[in-house]
C-alpha cells in the first residue's frame, strides 16, 4: 500500500478520540519530508466506515477509544489490510495490551508521553522497522526475563483455580466446583496473583498462557 507517488512519500492516519492531542499530532506529520497526505479519525467505528481508510500507509492507534479498542482495531487491520503499518500510540502499558497489540499486528508501542521526536519513530516505521519506546522497551524484556526464568511455585490447588479463572469462571464458580468457600477461593486468587505479578484477570490470563499454566 505504500504511496506511489514521488519516493519516499507516505500517507499518514491517527485513530485518536482526544481531539486536541489528534490535531497536534496530524500537524507535526504534515510537516515532515516523507508525508504526501494525513488523515484521522476519532473512532475505529468512524475510520472503517470512511474508504478512504484503505489508503493509508502508515497508522497511529490509540487504545482506549469509545467503542471497538486499538487492540480489537489493529488485528482487524492486520486480516484485512496486512501491508498496512500500525504503532500504537497511548497511555497504556499494561503487559496484557503491550503483547495483545503486538500479537495482533501492530509494529510499534508508543506511549504519548514519550512520543519525542515524531520523526525519527515515522522514518524507522516507513523504512520497514519496527518501533517501541523506553518505558515499554523495560517492560518488554523485563517480561521476557521473567518468562525465561523458573515458573511460580504453584501448589495443586491454586493451579485448579487459577485454570478454572483462565477459562472465565468467577469466583463463586470456581468454589462452587471445586467445594470450597468463596472466602477460600479469594485467598488463593490473591496468592496467585502476588506469585504471577500480576493486578487484574486480563494480565492473569495473558501471564497463564506465557508461562503455559493454562
């Protein structure tokens, strides 16, 4: 999908439903060498129903917009337009969304207060590389460190839980099925989540199939 028109031409789009932070960021790209043309959207909702959205080159996502997420956005774009670059760019950076977006097709992770020099991360995007910023970065290989190292102590019992809450069931499932209280059950969430460092069921779940605890 890469702009035919004159070398190294790009044409730009940002999914972003903060309207200031979209208007600055679509200002700073029609100033660079590389762009032939921007566009941006405050929805994924908004930017699948415009055709224009197929021309794209180059897309700036954020995560947490009303209605489908980046996360759900990006793997769309990533079956129907695969020659189509996607980084997100946001606020998040939670270990579920960083490797969630990255599975399903984005090529950068860029939080918004790191953004820096936009150009250097659109050159390394447009020249077929793949971007991430410092914080995410730490995260990142922190992430694999912890993977590469020896699995949590799990006792039997808590990895009955923790596969019973990999596969959705709720607390009060999870105790009713294995006879137990809920108060019971609460405690070895807890144990669990402190053992998998984790902080909601979305890591829980994303760090259980890393480790393959599922």
């Amino acid at each position: 999908m890469v702009s035919q028109e004159g070398p190294g031409k790009f044409r730009f789009g940002i999914v972003e439903n903060d309207a200031d932070f979209r208007e600055e960021v679509l200002r700073r790209l029609e100033l660079l060498p590389v762009t032939r043309s921007v566009r941006g959207w405050p929805s994924a909702e908004q930017f699948l129903r415009d055709p224009g959205h197929e021309e794209v080159d180059i897309l700036l996502l954020d995560i947490m917009l009303s209605g489908v997420s980046g996360v759900d956005l990006v793997r769309t774009i990533s079956e129907k337009h695969p020659e189509m670059r996607v980084a997100m760019l946001t606020n998040m950076n939670s270990d579920a969304m960083i490797f969630d977006s990255i599975r399903n097709g984005a090529i950068g992770y860029i939080l918004k207060s790191e953004l820096g020099n936009l150009e250097e991360v659109v050159n390394v995007l447009a020249s077929g590389g793949a971007t991430i910023t410092p914080t995410i970065a730490l995260r990142v290989f922190s992430n694999f460190r912890r993977v590469a190292g020896p699995g949590p102590n799990l006792t039997e019992r808590e990895r009955q839980v923790l596969g019973l809450m990999v596969k959705g069931k709720s607390i009060h499932a999870v105790a009713t099925f294995l006879g137990l209280s809920d108060h019971t059950v609460h405690g070895y969430v807890k144990t669990i989540y402190k053992k998998l460092n984790v902080h909601n069921r979305v890591e829980l779940v994303t760090r259980a199939r890393q480790l393959a605890l599922e």
